[in-house]
C-alpha cells in the first residue's frame, strides 16, 4: 500500500497540472533535450509492452497474493537500510532511529521482512533516497531526462541512483565466490525486485495512461513534481508554490484508496 501510494502521488500530481501544460506550447526550459527523451520514453515504453507488463502479469498471475506480499515487504525492508543512511545524511535523527528500527523489527520478527511487522506496531515507513539527500544539500536536479530502462530522471537523479545503488546488500550479494556467479545473484534479485514492482504498478499505470491526453507530458510532469515534494518532505518553498500543492497529498489518497462503504 506505502508504495501504491507513492506511485500514485507522482500520478495525482500529473493530473493536477496536465490542463497547465497542455495549454502552452512555448519550449519547456526544464526540458531542453525532449526530442532525446520522446524517442528514449518510446523505447522504454516499447520495451514494457512487450517485455516487462507481459512478465508482470504473468508474475502476478502465477503468484499467490501473500507470496506477492511477502516479496514486496522484502525487498522494502532492504530499502530501509538505505533510507536509515539517508535519513542520517539529511540530518534526520529522529527518524533515522525509527528506520533503523523498522528494519530490525521486520528483519528478526517479521522473518527477514517478508513479513511487516513494524507497520503492524505503528513503526512509519519513509521514502529517502539519495537524489532526495543530494537536493538536500542544495544540489539542483538539472534539466528532465529519460534514461533507458530506467525511465524518467535528471542529471542528480543520476547521481542519486549510483548512490542508491551503493547503499543496497543486493549489490555485495555472492561477493567471495566468482564475479560469475555473483552477477547472476544479484542481477536475479534486482530483476526480482523490478518485476514484482512493475506487477505491485500495473493499476496505478493504467491510471495515468487512461488519464493523460499526452503521455510523455504527464509522466514528465508527474516525476518533476513528485521529487520536488519529496525533497522539500511535502514543504513547498513560496516561491514554487501552485494551486496543486494547496491540498493533503495523503489525505487524498487514504480517500481514494480506502474500501467503499457498503450501505446497510
């Protein structure tokens, strides 16, 4: 559900501002290399449709929901490790030390995570990575970019996956025993990790490509926003204050997410 939640700010985000950016034509001066990323999102696009969705719902087909879950509260408890160190980075103590302890918490009880229980016992998941810790620091994100493979990004963005990388076990997974064999472990647990997220996504994409007149617009937009928000922690400076941010992003979505309420 934290990670739903996440994609589906980016997503709400995007819908807030597509009518702005639809309306104007003039050249987007955070977007200086669009027609390298239209043919990259078309290449990354492509490479979805008839590879990683086909997977995907091959993936969530084949996969009894708690196992999904499971996998999913795995591979997030490994990311904790990275948003403890990234909570430190960024001065955040406080919330470095409950991190931390969602991370024992579900590594000893919760069986090496595949069970959550600190959400269980109100210990509040984070979303820290190492792009947000860069801007943290002041570093500006640079003009959009799209990486293949990765999709949408930027200059510090760049920086903050190489980070990001740095900071998971799954990259030192099998070190000790031939490069050979220590690629295949990793390489199988990130590709791991990558399917049962774009399979956790596949609604939430649904959304935003039923929603968006243009897509690579929406996505574009999404992404730039989302990031903004997260490193400011939902704090917008006055002066890249909208209309958009005038609401409560998790409000929103609890709403939309929560069960319908069955009449008697």
């Amino acid at each position: 559900m934290q990670k739903f939640k996440i994609i589906m700010k980016g997503v709400v985000f995007g819908l807030a501002t597509l009518a702005t950016a639809c309306a104007t034509t003039s050249k987007d001066a955070r977007d200086p290399y669009e027609g390298w990323n239209r043919g990259v999102q078309n290449f990354n696009d492509n490479l979805d449709d008839y590879v990683m969705k086909p997977v995907a719902k091959g993936y969530q087909w084949i996969t009894p929901s708690f196992v999904d879950r499971g996998i999913t509260n795995f591979f997030s408890n490994i990311d904790d490790i990275g948003v403890t160190v990234n909570d430190l980075l960024q001065g955040k103590l406080m919330q470095s030390g409950q991190d931390g302890a969602r991370f024992l918490v579900n590594t000893t009880a919760g069986v090496a995570g595949f069970v959550d229980v600190a959400s269980m016992i109100d210990l509040q998941k984070h979303d820290e990575d190492f792009d947000q810790t860069l801007g943290y620091w002041g570093l500006p994100s640079g003009p959009y970019l799209v990486l293949p493979l990765f999709g949408p990004s930027s200059p510090r963005g760049v920086g903050g996956l190489i980070g990001d990388a740095a900071m998971n076990p799954i990259s030192y997974v099998g070190l000790g025993v031939s490069s050979g064999v220590s690629t295949a472990i990793s390489g199988g647990l990130f590709a791991t990790n990558a399917i049962d997220a774009r399979a956790d996504n596949l609604s939430a994409e649904k959304i935003a490509t039923e929603a968006a007149v243009d897509r690579y617009d929406f996505f574009k937009n999404a992404y730039l926003q989302q990031r903004e928000y997260l490193v400011h922690d939902g704090k917008i400076p006055e002066d890249k204050k909208h209309e958009e941010y005038n609401f409560n992003i998790d409000e929103e979505l609890d709403k939309e997410l929560a069960p319908p309420v069955r009449p008697y």
